[in-house]
C-alpha cells in the first residue's frame, strides 16, 4: 500500500514547486498573455502607443502570399527534423546498444551534440558547409562536383537548416531510444530467435511495438521541438535567406516583431502557431496512442 508523504511544515510543499511555478508564469503565461493582447493591437509608427484593432492583425496575416509560403516552410521543415532525425537516432540507437569494445566511448561520442547550443550548432554547420570554405562543401565538391552554395539556392539552405537542427537533437534522442532497447526483455528476442524470425523480423515484430511509448513520446517532443526551438539554428545560419526560403514561422514571428517592429503581427503569429502546436500535438495523441503497447 502506498504511503502519502507527510510534511511537518504545512508551507513546504509550496517552496519546493514555487521555483517551477515562478519560472512556468516568467516564461510561458506572461509571454502567451502579453501575445494575445498584441495580437488585437496595433503599434503607431514609433511604438508608443498601441490601438485595438480586432481581428484585422488576423485578417491581415491569413491573406498574406509570405505567411502562406512560411507555413508550407515550417511544414517542410518539421516533418524532415522530425522524421530524419527519429530514423537517424533510431539506427544509432540499435548500434549503440550491441555489446561492442569501448561502447561507453560511443555513447558518449553520441550524446555529446545535445550538450551543444543551437547557436553554437548553427556555428559550427556554417563553417562546415560555407560555400567558399567549407570542408564539407570542398569533400562534396571533389566527389561529386556539385557545389553545395546554400547562399543562393533556397532548396540547399533548408536541407541544410534541417541536417544542422537534426544534428542538435540527435542526442536527446538516442538516449531516450536507449534507454528503451534496455529496457526490452532479452527473452523475448530470445523466443523470437528460437522460432525463427529473422533479425530483421524480431526488430520490426517485437523491438518497435515495444519502443511505441518511446517513439510517441519523442514525436512529439521532436515536433515541438522543430516549431519552437530552432530559432537559434535558423538564426546563426540563414537568417530567414535566401529569400525567405527558411523562414520558419517562429522565425517570422521574431523578424515581424523585433527587425519590422510590427508587433501586431507578430502578436498574432504567435497565437496561431501556438494553437498550431496544441492542435498538432492533441492530434499525434489522438491517433498514435492506438499504436502505442504499454
């Protein structure tokens, strides 16, 4: 039976959620708040004073040719972080978890990417693919010719945006993947053995629906994560370019805000890609949890 814990000082329990509760209010209600109230606003050109304008931020952002064009963006995007990056960590995960020499080294080695800001990341991958001197751009260019000038092709930069986020989140990832094969019941895979299935048979029939809590759980983590938290990647390579072909909705809401000024729209623009993300994440357990054996 289990047992309530008892607390002698009845305030106790307040102090240990309070610093929770402090951070959840600074940065996530009063940022959420503060963008529904300039989401029916509008700034005067040198934004000292805000006028209520309704739903015309609204009307105004869902005729928008660039809004149109950044949500087909984010969608593009989203669905490549998210995919490649669970494929990806997914693989390195089962590799990780075979009983090899010096496996704590490349575990290690794995997780380190996720120690890494993603501004540091984005650093490190416009070094890395810089069409002048990049060593990655100069190997790809000696193999195969192809010049990997993300400068001016707009489809480059986003594959590149995508690798570099994916690269970020990688080890979040696998350790969370890892940590589910470790959990698997070595006699099952045994069972499998002795009737005959195949390795690949014994991943597909008994590892993946035992990693389902796992991979719903990182869906949406990963989905979250590419709306949200790409900002820095983004920022630190592209910078929206070229010509808008990585700009991100939580990209156009820090361009229309902070560079345009227009905090009207940007307000706006918040408030739909939160709902967008509520929405996206209500729907991923909706019809993923009917996969997922617990």
């Amino acid at each position: 039976m289990a047992h309530r814990p008892i607390f002698r000082n009845r305030f106790l329990p307040y102090l240990l959620v309070l610093p929770q509760m402090v951070i959840s209010v600074v940065f996530f209600f009063w940022p959420a708040i503060a963008s529904l109230r300039y989401a029916v606003m509008r700034a005067s050109p040198f934004g000292d004073r805000l006028f209520f304008v309704g739903l015309a931020n609204f009307e105004r952002l869902f005729t928008s040719p660039q809004y149109h064009r950044s949500l087909l963006i984010t969608l593009v995007f989203s669905i490549g972080v998210t995919v490649l990056g669970m494929l990806l960590s997914l693989g390195l995960a089962v590799l990780a978890n075979q009983k090899i020499r010096g496996l704590p080294a490349y575990r290690s080695a794995l997780l380190w990417p996720y120690g890494i800001a993603p501004v540091v990341a984005g650093i490190v991958w416009l070094f890395l693919a810089h069409p002048s001197y990049g060593v990655l751009t100069y190997h790809v260019r000696a193999a195969t010719g192809w010049s990997l000038n993300w400068l001016v092709d707009g489809r480059i930069a986003l594959g590149l945006v995508i690798i570099a986020s994916v690269w970020t989140h990688l080890g979040y990832n696998i350790a969370f993947f890892l940590a589910g094969l470790q959990q698997i019941p070595q006699s099952l895979l045994e069972a499998a053995t002795v009737d005959g299935a195949s390795p690949l048979r014994r991943f597909w029939h008994v590892t993946l629906p035992l990693l389902s809590p796992v991979t719903l759980f990182l869906l949406v983590t990963n989905t979250t994560f590419s709306l949200f938290e790409t900002f820095g990647v983004i920022d630190a390579i592209t910078r929206g370019g070229p010509g808008g072909s990585t700009e991100t909705l939580v990209y156009k809401v820090y361009k229309d805000g902070f560079l345009a000024l227009d905090v009207g729209s940007s307000g706006a623009q918040s408030v739909v890609l939160m709902v967008f993300a509520i929405i996206l994440t209500a729907l991923q357990f909706r019809f993923g949890e009917r996969r997922v054996t617990y």
